[in-house]
C-alpha cells in the first residue's frame, strides 16, 4: 500500500507542476495582452498630447505675432509723430527727461561753469 501511496503522491505532485507551468503561460499570456493594451493606450493619449501642444503652439504664435505687428504699427505712429516735431520742441522734451534722469536737476553746467 505504501508503494501505491507513493506514487498517488507522485503522480499529485506532477498534476500540481503541470497546472503550475500552465497558470504560468497563462499569466504570461495575460501580462503580454495588459502591456500591449497599456503601450496602445499610451502612444494614442501621446499622440493626443502632441497634437494639443502643436495646436497650442499654432495658436500662441499667431497670437504673438499679432501682438507684434500692433506693436510695430504703434512704435512706427509714435516715430512718425516724433519725426514732426521741430527742434524746440525736441529740445525742451529732452531737457525735461534728462532732468528726471540725471542728478542734480536741470542745470546744463551744475558746477556753474558755461
């Protein structure tokens, strides 16, 4: 009886490793299916990524460059309004901005020499 013991026991203990060996292949298999899902699922929400940034980065730049040709338009009025001016003007404007800039008021000579 102990022979036929032995080799229920022996035959248990193979039917055990064969189920083991098959859980595993089917882990495996499940574990391959689940990257594959997750790499899929990653390179469309990256491709949806890069789209929003590409569409972002269209948008900004037309936005600046809008910004920048008003800011042309403005700079280029403001020139051409300076322009008109006559000298006494310009000077009297540069005099009142050098006297807020440098120190010691606006004296042409501030040690009082002409």
């Amino acid at each position: 009886m102990t022979d036929g013991l032995l080799e229920n026991i022996i035959q248990l203990e193979k039917r055990i490793q064969f189920e083991v060996t098959a859980e595993r292949a089917r882990a495996d298999e499940w574990l391959k299916r689940e990257l594959a899902a997750i790499e899929n699922s990653f390179a469309a929400e990256l491709n949806t990524e890069e789209e929003r940034c590409r569409q972002t980065l269209t948008e900004k730049k037309a936005e600046l460059q809008c910004e920048g040709a008003d800011l042309e338009a403005t700079s280029s009025a403001w020139c051409q309004r300076l322009s008109k001016l006559d000298d006494a003007t310009l000077r009297d404007l540069l005099k009142r901005h050098l006297a807020a800039i440098l120190p010691g008021g606006d004296h042409d000579h501030p040690h009082g020499q002409s």
